[in-house]
C-alpha cells in the first residue's frame, strides 16, 4: 500500500473536512477534505499539493505546507496485509475558495470547530486533529488487529 499524504486546510480555530460517499472505503466518515496516495517518484508534500489541487480545486505552495507528523498503521504479523504510513501537513494559506471537486468520493464539505469535530471521523485523523493544539510527536504508531489499538508516540 502506498503512503498517503493529507493537507489539512485551518482557518482559526476550524479544519475542512469532507463526508466520505461512494469510495467503498469509510464511506459515511469525515476525513480531511484533501487526502490520497503518494504516487510512485512523487515526494509526500508533492502529493499533499496535488490532492489539493485535484479534490478542492485549490493551490497550495509547498512551503506553505507545515509538516504536522507521520502515523504508521501496523498491522499484526501474519494478516498478510500491508502497513500505511501516513503523512499529515497543516496549511494556513491557499488561493482560491475550497470546493468538492471529486463528488462521486465525498458527498458533503464543510468547517469543523476543533473543540467540536465530528464522531464519525477517521480513526488516525481524529487522533491528529484532536493534538493540532496540544502538540503532535513526529511519530505516532498505531497497531491494529480488526480495530485500532491506544496509540504509540515516539520522539
């Protein structure tokens, strides 16, 4: 599997973040509104602009994207399954006005208070959103067997 890079768009004290419909994986969640896999020869905050660009229709200057930390979701020995790493950016500044680009993967687009951020939301993104203010360590692990076990911080 590969990485997946997310740029998560603040404004104050409010995130972006999209509802999940018609991908087939955590449709019904909210997720940060721009999020996707880090293509082959594409470096992380490459891909963090790009998903800018293709899902809100937005530009994003790499510098202008604050790396936040990087989660590794392990998985038990033997599940046969691969392990994601993730790569989460913060970014205070873009041109132009978010808009869902991608209908047919989220349904709905909207600002989230952090003090008041959705229950269905994606377990590894609930858990970084949840720090932006309390501080993130560089690593976060997460192991899961069927569901995500407490959290690891390293660094």
């Amino acid at each position: 599997m590969p990485a997946i890079s997310y740029a998560i768009l603040r404004r104050a004290d409010e995130v972006l973040l999209q509802l999940r419909s018609g991908t087939g994986y955590m449709d019904g969640f909210w997720s940060t509104a721009a999020a996707g896999h880090v293509e082959p020869g594409e470096a992380a905050v490459a891909a963090a602009v790009r998903e800018a660009r293709e899902e809100l229709g937005i530009r994003i200057a790499a510098d202008q994207l604050q790396p936040l930390c990087t989660v590794h979701r392990y998985l038990q020995a033997g599940s046969g399954a691969q392990s994601p790493v993730d790569f989460f950016f913060l970014a205070r500044q873009w041109v132009g006005t978010p808009r869902l680009m991608e209908p047919e993967k989220a349904c709905e687009l909207r600002w989230f208070p952090l003090d008041a951020l959705p229950q269905n939301l994606v377990a590894q993104e609930q858990l970084v959103l949840s720090r932006l203010d309390s501080g993130l360590p560089p690593i976060i692990c997460m192991g899961s067997g069927t569901a995500l076990d407490q959290p690891r911080h390293l660094g």
